[in-house]
C-alpha cells in the first residue's frame, strides 16, 4: 500500500532528536530489523557501501561507552536499541583497494570493469582529490555514512519509533574502546556516528526550522 504525501509529511514532523528515552518500552525484533534493513538499502558512491552497524546489546560495553560519551551518557540505558555506524577506513576506500575492486567487480559488468576503475582513480585522484591526504578518504567514507543514518531514523519514524542521532564523543577514546573489543577489524573501520533507538519518555518542545524558500533556491 503506498504511503500518502500527508502521512510521509507526518513521520518527519513526528521525528525529533529524542533527548530522554522511556526504558519500559522495548522495539520488538521485527521492527528493528526492518530499520537496519533501511540502513542497509542505502545508496552510496561507486556502490562502496562503506559501513557496518554495529548493534551493541553487552551491558558491560554500553557501561563504558556511556562513560566515555557525553551524547550517549543520557540516553543509556533507557533507550531500546543502540547502534554505532563504523566508517571504512582508507585501507578499503582507495581505488585500488581489495575491498574496492571486490565492490566494483559486483557493480559493474566484467567487459566494463576496467574502465570503470580508471575512472573511479580519476575520481578520488582529479576529482575530489581525495588521495592529497589520508584524512579526505576518511571524512568522504564518513559523509556516506549519514545516508543510512538519515534513512533509518526517517524508516523508524514511519512506524512511530523515536531516535537520536549523536556525535557527542572523542573520536581518538571511542576508537581505541572499539578496537579493544575487536570491532575495527584491525584499522579497516573507525567510529563515525551513534543512534540510540527507543520511544520518547515525554513529548518534544516545538520544532525549529528554516523557513522553506531561505533553504530552498529556484534557478530558472
């Protein structure tokens, strides 16, 4: 059944960055899987898919990402689910990577594949120059990451779940809690953002927004 203009409109006026989480209320298993799904369906540049989510249910590693997160501190462990979006590192995201060539080989036809790589170089090397320094492979595979961020606090909200995404972190802290643990696969990922997931504990205040015609410009 497809979805109305009114109800889409709906989900996006309903969606807010939810500050305090009701911890009696728990998302049920189908209905979490169906928002990393969105995650997963996700477009990204030259199909690189470059993310992992990593759905953190140990108590004793949420304990220490609270305590090492300012942003998380105040929504664990209230809310329901908590995501963390790994970013590939640029181990993975040069060209010329095994993981690339393994991406592009799926995407693009064989009789095509070489060309298409020359002009994937092209890209990050003309283009955006994203090989002047290691830190633009990072922040270009970051960026991709909020696609699916965007995607699925937009799905939950489509089926009434609240969300929260949060940057509130150090970066060099996270990575190395996440590397003990064994999740950055040996420098391949690195922390990009965190989603906690669950239903609002009381309505928001009013929303601020831009109005429409300062955010949007017609060029005739």
């Amino acid at each position: 059944m497809t979805m109305t203009k009114e109800e889409i409109l709906k989900a996006y006026h309903f969606r807010h960055a939810t500050k305090e989480f009701d911890p009696s209320k728990t998302i049920s298993d189908e209905n979490f899987k169906f928002i990393l799904e969105t995650g997963r369906l996700s477009p990204s540049s030259f199909s690189s898919e470059p993310w992992k989510f990593v759905v953190v249910q140990n108590e004793q590693l949420l304990n220490k990402i609270k305590n090492s997160s300012y942003g998380a501190a105040s929504k664990l462990p209230e809310a329901s689910h908590f995501v963390i979006i790994l970013s590939r590192t640029p181990l993975d995201m040069r060209y010329d990577s095994a993981y690339q060539k393994e991406q592009q080989s799926k995407a693009v036809p064989k009789e095509r594949l070489k060309r298409h790589l020359e002009i994937f170089e092209e890209f990050q090397r003309h283009d955006f120059k994203l090989l002047d320094h290691e830190r633009f492979l990072t922040d270009w595979a970051i960026k991709q990451t909020y696609i699916p961020l965007a995607n699925m606090m937009t799905s939950a909200a489509l089926i009434g779940i609240d969300s929260c995404p949060i940057e509130g972190f150090n970066i060099e802290k996270i990575n190395q809690l996440l590397e003990e643990e064994g999740l950055l696969e040996d420098g391949h990922f690195t922390i990009s953002v965190m989603i906690a997931f669950g239903y609002r504990k009381k309505e928001p205040g009013p929303r601020i927004r831009l109005p429409f015609d300062d955010v949007v410009k017609w060029v005739k």
